[in-house]
C-alpha cells in the first residue's frame, strides 16, 4: 500500500490540536526535544484515512508499540477492546495518574487494554517522568495543560 504523505500544514494542525503531547501518554514533545510523529487511529493498512480525523500526535515508542493494531486484549476482563481514541475519547475518563504522574492506570476496558498494549508504564518512561515531576513539569493535568 502506498503511503500518503501528511503535509505540513496538515501535521501541525494535528500537533496543535492535541498540545504538541503524545495523545497515548501525554508526554510532551517540548520535554523530550523531539518531534513527535504523526498516528493514524485507524491504520492505513486497515482503511484508515490521511485526514485530520483519523490522525493523532504519538511519540515515537507508542507508535512503535501501537503499530498497526486498534483493539487488544483488557487483562482485567480478558476481553478484546478497541484502543482509545484519542480523537473520539476524553483521556481523564480512560486513564488516571498514579503516584502523583508516575505511572498510568486504565480506568476502563479501552483503557487498561491501551496501558498494557502501548506499555504506557515502560520503564524508561517511569524513570523519565521521576525527573519530571522533580522538575514540576510533570504531570499534566489535562491534555492542554
């Protein structure tokens, strides 16, 4: 499959819209010094547009890790669930901070199956967000902020 290209003007929309924040785990591309990259919720490989509705902004390791998959498997119920969308879902209501931003909880279904699939606690992450904090730029508490 041939892959569209996302203009530039498109990619930062996107990025505008979602604070310049990976929409999985809010990291912040002004943080990490790094662009993000731009995900189709719905993958390409599976239908999924190159429109402004079907992108989000991703870090590099959860898209990595998301790949082409939009379900995967809520390890409380054992149920298979569509991962969140970050353009259809409120955050807050899938995910909580735990030890005041130190790690992810899924809240729901969506939400504990994209903790687990997108290894939102990975420990290279946990360790970053430890710094974080201590620098009082961590966590977020909306997308926006």
């Amino acid at each position: 499959m041939t892959q569209a290209t996302i203009s530039l003007a498109l990619r930062q929309a996107v990025a505008d819209h979602f604070h310049q924040r990976c929409s999985y785990c809010l990291t912040s591309e002004h943080i990490v010094g790094a662009e993000f990259t731009i995900d189709h919720i719905v993958p390409q490989s599976l239908g999924g547009a190159s429109t402004e509705h079907n992108l989000c902004l991703a870090c590099w390791r959860c898209n990595l890790l998301k790949r082409d998959r939009i379900a995967a498997v809520d390890p409380e119920t054992g149920v298979t669930v569509r991962l969140f969308n970050p353009r259809l879902q409120d955050w807050f209501e899938h995910f909580a901070w735990l030890e005041d931003g130190l790690s992810i909880a899924g809240l729901t279904p969506v939400g504990r199956a994209t903790v687990g699939a997108l290894r939102l606690n990975r420990a290279t992450l946990v360790n970053a967000r430890r710094l974080w904090i201590q620098a009082g730029w961590h966590p977020p508490r909306s997308p926006e902020a």
